[in-house]
C-alpha cells in the first residue's frame, strides 16, 4: 500500500463548486479502492472576509468526514494570490511538524495546482503534474504566463500533448496521456426513460481570454454556446442548461437563449453540493455540451471531467469535436459535433433507440475511464524505480491499449 497526497486546487475556497469537488474526489476514490493510504493536500487563501471563509472552511471539512477523508486532510494558509517559492508555514487543522512528516513519507505527490510552492514540492520524493486543462497549460508555460515548477513526471489528459504528430510543441517536457477518472461504484447506472432533457452545468461567464501576442479571444462556454443558439430549432428534443449567471448582460442573454427554445436554470439551485451535482447528471437525458473555443482550436481530444460522469451514469452525450482521438467513440453512446446540424442528428439517433445508446454510454465510461484502473495505469509508471525519458508517453499509451484490451 502506497501513502499518496493529492494537491488539489481550489476547493476549499469554492464550496458551491459540486462539480468542481468531484474533479479531485475521483482521483481519491480510484487510488483508495485500490488500496491506497489517500491524503487531501490544498492551499486556503484567506482574503480577510472572516465569516465567508469560516463558512467554507465548515463546509469543506463536513465533505471530507462524508467521503472518508477526516484526519486526512492538510490545509495550509495562503494570504497572497500568488503562491511563496518557500514551504507553507501555517497551517490550518494539522502541526507543520506532522503535515511534513506525511510529506516526507509520501510516495508520490499527485499534483493539480499547477503554480504550487517549489518549496512545498521539494518536500515530497516524487511528485507528478496532472494537467487537465491540455493545451492551454502547455500554452501558458511557454509564453511564461505560468511558472510551473519542475516535477518528475508530467501526466495530461490533452490526447496529443507532446505528440510528434501534433506539430510545434508548445511545452518540451515529457508528457504522458492518461484518460481522466470517474469512480464507477459512486456513479451507478441509472436508466430513467422518462426524462426529458438533455443538461449540462456551466459556468457561463469568467474573465477567462487567451492572449498570444497580438492575438487574443474570449475562452468562455458563453461565447461557445453562443455559436449554437439557434439549435432548438433544428431538433424537437429539449435542451437545458444550468449556468452561473451574474450581471446584466447575462441575464438579456438568459432571456434571448429562452427565445430560442432553451431551458435556462441557475446553477446555484442544483450544483452546489456534490449530491445534487450528482442528482442533476443521473436525471437528465444525455448531455448536450460546447467546449471553449481553447480545447476546439487546440485539437487535442480534450474531454471534461463532466461528460464522463454522464456516460458512467448511462447518459448518451453529444459534444462539442475537440479534436481526433485514437479510441473515443462516435456514434454510440457518444456523438462529437462540429455543426449544429451534426449535433441536432446525434439526438435524433439517441432517441431513435435510447435504451442501447444508454447502455453504450456506460461501456465507454466502463472501457476508458474507470477510476480504479486509470489510477492503476497511472501509479505503474509514477512509482515506476525511475523516471521517464523523452517518448515515455508511447509506453504509457501500450500500458493503457493493454489493461483496457483496445
């Protein structure tokens, strides 16, 4: 049994993020169904608003008591935006003394915040990047927008990240693809003939841009879904979406989307805990989703967290074509979209036989994204006695072609 710490980014400070808590959840439960001793390592930033953070703080520790995690979670106190070079002195429910004594026993560090301290990273002996959000990341690091300290091992669910045949890389560093994780025993099956919608949850708006020189465009769901506004008309399924919507813009393009035929619901009313997280997704239809502009432009099979939890549900899905992949399915379960035409025929398959694009739906979750497996794969290489040289990611595609049988 292996002792890992998962850093996890922004949760504690993001109590209403339901969706956002399973991101990291599901890298614990895989790694504890295989056996392993699963600590839960995140910065809190305090940014002086007492009774808010207290909130949170009360919040996030009742998650961690409800999935097992009591006495497994190290909160370390950050008053700046940016993180210190120096190790975290502060911490919040543990001595220092005893959070860097289960560093210093630690196997590995499984690691989500990309800009984490170097000093904190160099208290563990191996440590290991997960990048999930490929592409971009490899972007911001070489236009040095992002300072990512060195780690030993690079992993990233961008398909074609680090691939010759992607071109020009945008990060030279050995990246490994690994599919992302969905535990299947906490998303059942559940077959429910009788909903009516095709959902998905989003965050409509941020301050989210890509920058490159002189180019530079919005990297928002709200411009994505945009491009597809009129697709209610093309199809008679209903289509719902559940967004985070703020200002006054927002709320006139609220109003514009229910013109054209869309379902709008606020996020706050059914993503605030990872229970109705869950029970939104496993009572809707299917997904319908876009992907930003970044994951469509990049071309790199990127996937979301989100979708795979809808297909380990048996939900068939419809999303936006991120880019060729090597084993994604369409047409089964699953239809990837570039046009609202294409998008409004990959309903009508669904529901012309709902029943077997629902079972195909669970396959793919059960084929490619099984937690328990995946973070199998991924431990087999990260405690591997050495670490990866350049073209490691083809190892790590033969390792994972022969556990899944493709």
């Amino acid at each position: 049994m292996a002792t890992i710490v998962i850093s996890a980014y922004d949760v504690v400070n993001y109590p209403e993020g339901g969706g956002h808590f399973w991101v990291y959840l599901q890298y614990v439960l895989g790694l504890r169904l295989l056996g392993h001793d699963v600590y839960w390592l995140e910065a809190s930033r305090t940014k002086g608003r007492a009774e808010r953070e207290a909130a949170a703080l009360s919040i996030f520790r009742a998650r961690m008591q409800q999935y097992g995690l009591e006495g497994k979670c190290i909160l370390y106190l950050t008053r700046d935006k940016e993180p210190s070079p120096e190790a975290p002195t502060e911490y919040l429910n543990i001595s220092r003394a005893n959070a860097e004594a289960i560093f210093a026993k630690a196997d590995l560090l499984l690691n989500f915040h990309y800009a984490i301290s170097p000093g904190l990273l160099a208290q563990f002996r191996r440590t290991a990047l997960l990048d999930i959000d490929p592409g971009l990341l490899q972007f911001w690091m070489s236009r040095a927008q992002l300072s990512v300290p060195r780690h030993d091992f690079y992993f990233t669910i961008g398909e074609t990240v680090g691939a010759p045949a992607a071109g020009p890389r945008e990060s030279d560093l050995p990246w490994i693809h690994f599919c992302p994780p969905v535990s299947l025993e906490h998303w059942p099956y559940v077959f429910n003939p009788g909903s009516y919608a095709f959902t998905t949850v989003s965050n409509w708006d941020s301050s989210d841009w890509v920058v490159d020189g002189e180019e530079a465009y919005e990297n928002t769901k709200r411009v994505a879904f945009l491009e597809f506004a009129d697709l209610p008309r093309l199809t008679s399924q209903p289509l719902e979406l559940a967004l985070f919507m703020r200002t006054e813009r927002d709320m006139a393009e609220w109003k514009d989307l229910e013109r054209r035929g869309w379902h709008i619901r606020d996020s706050r009313d059914i993503a605030t805990t990872p229970e109705k997280y869950q029970a939104y997704i496993q009572g809707s239809r299917g997904e319908f989703s876009c992907a930003k502009r970044s994951y469509v432009k990049l071309q790199n099979a990127w996937i979301s967290d989100r979708t795979i939890c809808y297909l380990a549900s048996g939900k068939p899905v419809v999303v936006q074509n991120t880019g060729s992949s090597s084993f994604l399915p369409n047409g089964e379960g699953m239809f990837r979209f570039s046009t609202a035409a294409e998008a409004a025929d990959g309903l009508a398959a669904i529901n012309a036989d709902y029943e077997r694009h629902c079972r195909a739906a669970r396959q793919i979750a059960e084929t490619y994204f099984d937690a328990k497996r995946n973070m199998e794969i991924l431990l087999n290489i990260a405690l591997a006695t050495t670490t990866p040289a350049r073209g490691a990611e083809t190892a790590c595609v033969r390792e994972r072609t022969q556990v899944i049988g493709l």
